[in-house]
C-alpha cells in the first residue's frame, strides 16, 4: 500500500511538472514536439496503426456529440476565463507604456516612487531649467513643464457614484512635451482662468464633462472648453493651468517636473547633470520607464489572479474530460478489445484514445479564444491606477495570449485523456470479448 501510494505521488508531482513546463514552453518547443509526434505517427508502424484506431473513434464522435461537448465547453470556458482575464493586465500594462517615450523625462523628489509623494519646491524649477540635454523650442526656451496632480470626485458614467479622476496642472509647454496628444473639440484653456480640456477617456468615464459645461472642484467653478486625443493614460485625466490648480487647491509646490530631452544622448546628458548638481537632490526617469513601473504591480496582481482561476477552473474541466473519457472508453470496450485481439497493441490504443481527447481539447481551446477575442478585445473599462485615479484603458487580445491559452487547453486535455488511454490499453481482452 504505502509503495502504490508513493508511485502514484511520484506519478502526480511528475504529471503536475510537465504540464507546467508544457505551458511555459515557447513556441519552437512546442512546435518541435508537434513535428516529432507527426514523423512518428506517419513514418512508423506503431503511429500508422494509432490514426487509424484515433480514426475509428473519432468517426464515432457525433453519436457521443452530448459527452463529447462536456470535455469541448468546459476547456472553452478555461481558456475564455483565462485568455479574458490576462487580457486585462495585458491592455492595461500596454495602455501605461504607450504613455512614456524615451524622449521625454520625468523629475520627481528624490526617493519617491510616483507624482503622488514627489515634491519639488518652486525654486528648484529655474535650476532643472539651465541643466544640458533639455530640448529647446523655436524661440529658444527650455521645453519643460511643471505639474501638478489633484485627485478630484466625479459621477461616473455608468451608476452615478463618484469616483476618482486625476486632475492635473501643466504649462503651456506641456503640449510641445507631448506632441502626440491632440486637441480633437473646442480649445485649449486659458492661462490664469478656470478653464479644463478633458481626456476622451474620462469624457466617456465621467459626468458633465461635455463642452460648455461647468464644474465644482475645489469649491471653485471650472468651464470644460476642449477635448484631447492621447492614445494613452492621459486620456483619463483632466488638464488646466499649473498656477490656476495650484492657487485653487493652496498648492505651494509641485509634484513633477516634465522634460523634453534631445534625444536619448540628451536624456543621458540630462541625468548626469542633474546627478551632478549638489542643489537638486532629484530623480530622473524617462517617462517609458515611469510608466511601465507603475502598470507592474496591477498587472502582475491582475495576471496571478488569472493564473489562479484558470488553474481552479482548469482542474474542474480535466475531472469533466476524465468522466468523459473514461464514458467512452467502457462504452467502446468491445471495440478496443477487438482491435487488441486482431494485432493492436497497448501503444496505439493508448495514443488513439489521447489523440482524440487531444482533438475535443483543441476544439475546446480554439472556441474559448475566438469567444474572448470577440467579446473583450477592445473593450473599454477602468480601474484605480498607481495615483489612485481611475484609468481608462481597453482589453487586449494578443496572439501571445491566444497561444498561452490554446496550451492549456492542450495541457487539460493531456491530463484528461491520459488515465483513461491507460485504461483501455489495460482492458482485458478476454472479460471484454464475452460480451460480444
């Protein structure tokens, strides 16, 4: 008892070890196994006879289609679940790097991990100014924008219940910084009055943010004049003038300093002055690497938790494919004693009975991705951010994550149909022809 008890542990951890490796295997590793297994299917005797015992069962799937659909709907489910899920972290992890270029960086106080516990005080911002490798503009200036972040409450779209938006403060030289966002309605706001141009992002997020209409944040009222376009994370965010928020709020100092750079030598130049500098005790970043920090923590939360449910689910579907199939095996247990006493040995029996469990996984894995691609890619949601403001960002379907699906399908129908493929190779010959 207790060495059957320690063969069978032996045979699960070994079991469980392969189908993790089989799921972290790239492509080309799974790519070559196929090619392996099609060389011995076609170019041996013992592969020729498995397709044509897989044959045989598979000819008979449509009068097991009510079984069959259990092993194919619940690997689906698996593979929507998971691939929808990971989809998630993916659009959101994609949405905070598109917001950094390796042109443009980012000050914050020394030590600090994001806008929200930076401070730079007013006359630190004269010296940032002078330091080499800044851009300049036509007439000469630096191109450099001090900012402020304010989180404000909004109605939300959807159910009316207030939620946080990032209400941020920049120059004008903030759009020369960001050649990228473009106003798309109305105008931009006015230096020194109480005017916001709003996100499309937070357009479709939030209440009241059309054209014309006012606001009350900070106790003040603010008129919404413009619409931008980012095609990242500050297309959830509001914009106004620096000094403006800052005399609304009581704010004496920034949070951030935004730096166009020449370049990536200038980026470099640029930090290295800034290192050198015994006044500024600051951190540079460029903006890619800042945001591509802040989307790590969600998105490795967002792909653990994926991970989690696909996993408890995943074992659900492999106990569906293993009733199934050992369903089948007991209901075909004339046909593959037959095949054993005309010559079939115990390989082919058990590579017929993988081959189709394989096939109803496939399918399984196939309509699970085509079902989250087509329901969730692009689809727009939000979520907190780093700065506690909601984040307008869209679901993103990759083909990485299509493939990382349609290998758990794969591993379950493996786990599924190996059992029972055993089994039939072991059925008695003699016990299962008497019922003939």
């Amino acid at each position: 008892m207790k060495k059957q008890w320690l063969g069978n542990l032996i045979s699960v951890v070994l079991l469980v070890v392969g189908l993790v490796a089989w799921i972290m295997s790239p492509w080309f590793v799974v790519a070559g196994l196929a090619v392996l297994l099609a060389l011995w299917l076609f170019l041996t005797r013992s592969g020729r006879l498995s397709l044509e015992a897989a044959r045989i069962g598979i000819a008979s799937l449509p009068q097991r289609w009510g079984a069959s659909s259990v092993i194919v709907v619940g690997i689906a489910g698996v593979v929507g679940v998971l691939v929808a899920m990971l989809a998630m972290g993916e659009g959101f992890s994609a949405t905070l790097k598109q917001t950094g270029s390796d042109d443009t960086a980012i000050v914050l106080r020394g030590g600090s991990q994001a806008e929200t516990n930076s401070v730079i005080t007013r006359d630190q911002v004269p010296l940032i100014s002078t330091l080499a490798g800044i851009a300049k503009d036509k007439d000469g200036r630096a191109l450099l924008s001090p900012e402020l972040s304010q989180i404000v409450n909004l109605p939300t779209a959807g159910s009316g219940e207030d939620a946080n938006a990032q209400f941020r403060g920049v120059s004008e030289a903030a759009w020369a910084i960001r050649p990228h966002i473009k106003l798309i309605e109305g105008r931009k706001f006015n230096i020194g009055v109480r005017e916001i141009v709003v996100g499309q992002g937070a357009r479709g997020q939030y209440r009241g943010l059309e054209i014309g209409k006012t606001l009350r944040l900070g106790n003040q009222d603010w008129t919404v004049v413009g619409v931008f376009a980012a095609g990242d994370a500050h297309d959830s965010e509001l914009w106004t003038d620096i000094d403006t928020l800052s005399s609304a709020y009581d704010r004496r100092a920034y949070q951030s300093v935004t730096v166009r750079t020449a370049g990536k030598p200038g980026f470099d130049q640029f930090k290295k002055a800034m290192e050198n500098d015994p006044r500024l005790k600051l951190d540079v970043l460029t903006t890619r690497d800042y945001y591509t920090k802040q989307s790590t923590g969600l998105t490795t939360l967002i792909r653990v938790l994926g991970t989690v449910i696909g996993t408890i689910m995943a074992i659900g579907a492999v106990f569906g494919a293993l009733n199934t199939m050992y369903a089948a095996v007991a209901g075909r247990a004339r046909e593959i004693a037959t095949m054993r006493a005309i010559g079939f040995r115990g390989l082919p029996v058990v590579m017929a009975v993988m081959l189709e469990t394989m096939l109803l996984a496939l399918l399984g894995g196939l309509l699970g991705g085509l079902i989250a691609w087509v329901v969730f890619n692009g689809y727009s949601v939000a979520t907190l951010g780093s700065n506690f403001s909601q984040v307008v960002f869209q679901f993103k379907v990759t083909p990485g994550l299509l493939w990382s699906g349609l290998k758990w399908a794969l591993g379950i129908g493996l786990v599924g149909g190996l059992f029972p493929a055993l089994r039939a190779a072991r059925l008695p010959i003699t016990q299962a022809l008497r019922a003939i």
